[in-house]
C-alpha cells in the first residue's frame, strides 16, 4: 500500500507514509478504501 500511496501522491513527503496518508484532512474513507482494494488486485 505503500507504493501505491506514493504513486498516487508524488511530491508528497512521507514521514510515516500510511499514518501520514490516513490523517491527512484531504483524506475520505473512500480513499483509504480504493488504496485497499487496489493493493488487494
């Protein structure tokens, strides 16, 4: 999930990359969802 978090934020700087994803205010339980389902493919 990681690089998919990565890919989908570019320029982003990570210091804990799912953490950091996952609070992000930006940041919808349907995006967290989509990197799941999409790690799981």
């Amino acid at each position: 999930m990681r690089r998919l978090i990565e890919k989908k934020y570019p320029n982003k700087e990570w210091e804990h990359r799912f953490k950091d994803f996952n609070n992000m205010p930006q940041t919808s339980f349907d995006d967290i969802m989509g990197i799941i389902e999409e790690a799981n493919r």
